[in-house]
C-alpha cells in the first residue's frame, strides 16, 4: 500500500524531468517540460511519480485511498520551488533613509563613500543581539516561503568584524536547522572595508585570510565564499587572495562581480572555478568569451538593477551565445528589499526581455546549480525533494510572470509536507 500525498487533476505540471539535468544552457533555456492534466505522488519528502491523469483513471496505476492524502488541483499549476541562489536575508533594521537620499539623487556608490549603505547595515548589525537577529531574519524567511521559495542561499557580509561575521553565520545555521528551507550558506567578509580599516584596505584582507576564514571553516559555518569584486570596493589582486584561502579551507567560490563597473571580477570567477558569477551589469564580449565552456553560472539580480536604476546586462546575447543564466533575488537591505521570486521572474521578462520559459528555467533548475543543489531541487523529477507550490487557478505558465502584482500561489509543500 503507498502512502503519501496524491496531487490529482493537476491542471499544469511545470518544470519536469524524465533525466534530470544540471542546467539548461542558450536555447534551451526557452524550451520548458510540462504535463497537462497530470498527477504527482510524494512518498517520504521525495517526489515518487508523476505522469498523466489518463493512466489512473484507466486504472493502470491505483492509489490506496485509504493511506494517500490526497490534494484536487483542478485549474492549478504545480511548479518545482524557485531556488533563490543569492540573497543577503539576514540583516538588522532597514536603510529606507538612503532610499529616499536615492530619490533626492545620491548614487549607490556616493551613499556608500559616506560611509552609509553597507556600514550602515554592519552598525545596526553590531547593535542587535543574535536573538534579535534571527527573530528579524525568521520573519523573512516566512515571507519567502509563502512567495514560493523552497531553498535559499544566505550570505553573511554586515558584519565585518569576526564576532559579528560568526554572529550572522550561527544566525543563518539557526535558520538552517529550524525551517523547511534548503539553506545554504555564504561568507562573505569582504563585503566591505569597515570603517576602522579605512586606508587600510590590505590590513582587513589579511584579517579575512588568517583569522575570519579559519574560524568559519573549522566551526563549518559556511559552504561558499564571496567578494563584492567591484569597483571601490575589492581589487581582482585581493579577490584573488581571498579565493585562495577560502579554497584552501573548502570554500567554493561564489561572487559578486561586474555590478557597477568592468571589474574583471567575472573573469577571475572563471579562473577559480567559481559556482557562479553574479550580478554582470557590466558585461562586454569579453566577459560572455570568458564564462563559455565552463562550470560557472551566470547569475543576474534584476531586483538589484531596478532599485538602484542600473543598466540591464547583455542577458539576450549572453542566451544566444549558448550561456545558461539563473536569476536570483539578492534580498536585501540596501539594494534588493524584497525576497519575491514570483517578481524577479517579472523583471527577467520585462526588463531584459527573457522569456517566461526563460525565466522559470532561470529560477528554478538553473539557479539549483548556482548553490549546488540541481542534483536534489530546480524539477520535479523522481527522486528529488518534494519542494513544490501549488497555484490558484489560473489559465497558463506565462500568466504567472505576466500578472507581476498578484499573489498566485495557494498552497506551499516543503520535504513533502503542506507547510501553508
Ligand atoms: O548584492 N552589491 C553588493 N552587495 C549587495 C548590496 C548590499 C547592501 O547595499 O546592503 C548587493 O547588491
Ligand atoms: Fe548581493
């Protein structure tokens, strides 16, 4: 007798796999897999089978009603969880003063010579207790689960101190061990210069190598490691010396490239094998020449370059070179204030013209592979997590992208449990 969860009259399922993929690369980004009146069985957090209706209500496959719960899902779409592969979710506060100063006309970049944006975010870090912090946090994890998310990736990076680095990262291991989310975690202490290393800039790359890495590394406090690799904020020579260290102590590079300038920062990704590159407003041949034949993902934030009125990167030539791109939230204080991947999608579609296809690919499988999860999330294929979101009736895939202020999803199931 199987006893599990039974979706039945499933109007759309979207996003499945016979032979689950890595990614999806080029042109294949605007080819999607989908089942129409279909079923899908969950068994032990996993997804078991899916297929079409015709098979049970022929009677080739029978579940047990007696054991199965079992959901109608007439006139919905079910979708695989959007994997949000890069976002700043744990934070103190907010930074809407600087909002408004952005209004006014200051720049991202003038805001942060200040002595605002980022440090702004690590002393209001430093002022609130780990408690605290996580109680802030909960709240928007919370958030995304509704919005549809099923695994995430958090990086530290408002702290900028040891104490306060390790204090984000217990935070994010709290985060890990109490909710449904797939979590994955980030270090990222070279966000920005602190303060008190003004001028100094070496002094605080010295302080990441030898005493912050070693310590995140041997309490196994993060998977990743990331740079903000940009201009007026870290050099490629300093990018460089941070990936080695973190390497050396199993850190996988993940960073933050090309945002407000031509930083080299893609290229130096590359040459350290990182899982991804993110970011990429600033994205020339060169670039797109450099990401091609490798392991690194693409990964674009068209949250963060609408808030802050940045130029869109090159996304349709870097498709049609045959690259794969994943798109992720970046939720966070200073530039990305939401965690809404329902949004992001809209913005993929709207703003650099990807397709809906596109964009479901992007949030899903492909940004999976950007934290290291394709083999597990980003479809439903068999065998993979039961992460999957249950829509309200709604009449295609493409309506969800297109209605950009509407919530559209009805049910969330996490590990093949009905969270809400
Ligand atoms: O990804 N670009 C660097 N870091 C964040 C912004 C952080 C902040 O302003 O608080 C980003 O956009
Ligand atoms: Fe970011």
């Amino acid at each position: 007798m199987l006893e599990g969860l039974l979706m039945k009259n499933i109007g759309c399922l979207v996003q499945t796999e016979d032979v689950p993929r890595e990614m999806v690369c080029g042109k294949e980004m605007s080819e999607l897999n989908t089942i129409e009146d279909g079923w899908l069985f969950i068994k032990d957090g996993l997804i078991n089978d899916f297929g079409k209706m015709s098979v049970i209500r022929s009677g080739e496959i029978h579940f047990d009603t007696g054991g199965t719960e079992i959901i109608d899902a007439t006139g919905r779409f079910v979708f695989p969880s959007f994997c949000d592969s890069h976002t700043h979710l744990v934070y103190a506060g907010s930074r809407e003063i600087e909002y408004s100063d952005r209004i006014r006309g200051l720049s991202y970049a003038e805001i942060a010579k200040r002595g605002g944006g980022i440090l702004n975010s690590a002393k209001m870090l430093h002022e609130t207790s780990e408690d605290e912090l996580f109680g802030q946090s909960i709240s928007r994890i919370n958030e995304i689960i509704g919005f549809g998310t099923g695994a995430v990736e958090i990086k530290s990076g408002y702290g900028l101190s040891l104490d306060d680095e390790l204090k984000m990262l217990r935070v994010i291991r709290r985060i890990k061990n109490s909710s449904p989310l797939e979590v994955k975690a980030t270090f990222l202490g070279a966000h920005a210069v602190p303060s008190e290393y003004k001028g100094k800039h070496e002094e605080y790359v010295d302080l990441i190598i030898n005493e912050m890495i070693p310590v995140v590394s041997s309490e196994d406090l993060a998977d990743y490691i990331d740079v903000f690799c940009d201009e007026g904020f870290f050099s490629v020579e300093d990018t460089e010396r941070i990936l080695m260290a973190g390497i050396k102590y199993g850190l996988t590079p993940k960073l933050h490239a090309n945002e407000l300038g031509f930083s080299g920062g893609i290229q130096v990704g590359v040459k350290y094998n990182a899982l991804s590159v993110d970011h990429l407003e600033c994205t020339g041949d060169a670039e797109i020449e450099s990401l091609l034949r490798t392991d690194t993902m693409p990964t674009l934030l068209p949250g963060s370059a609408f808030f802050l009125g940045l130029p869109d990167p090159p996304v349709r030539k870097m498709i049609y070179a045959g690259l794969p791109v994943a798109l992720a939230s970046d939720y966070n204080p200073g530039s990305s204030p939401s965690g809404n991947m329902k949004l992001i999608m809209s913005l993929g579609c709207i703003r650099l013209k990807m397709l809906p296809e596109e964009v479901i690919n992007a949030v899903t499988i492909n940004s999976a592979y950007a934290m290291g999860l394709s083999e597990t999330h980003g479809s439903i294929a068999k065998g993979k997590v039961a992460n999957v979101f249950i829509t309200k009736e709604i009449p295609s895939y493409e309506f969800m992208p297109y209605a950009f202020g509407s919530n559209l999803i009805e049910t969330v199931i996490l590990k093949g449990k009905i969270i809400n």
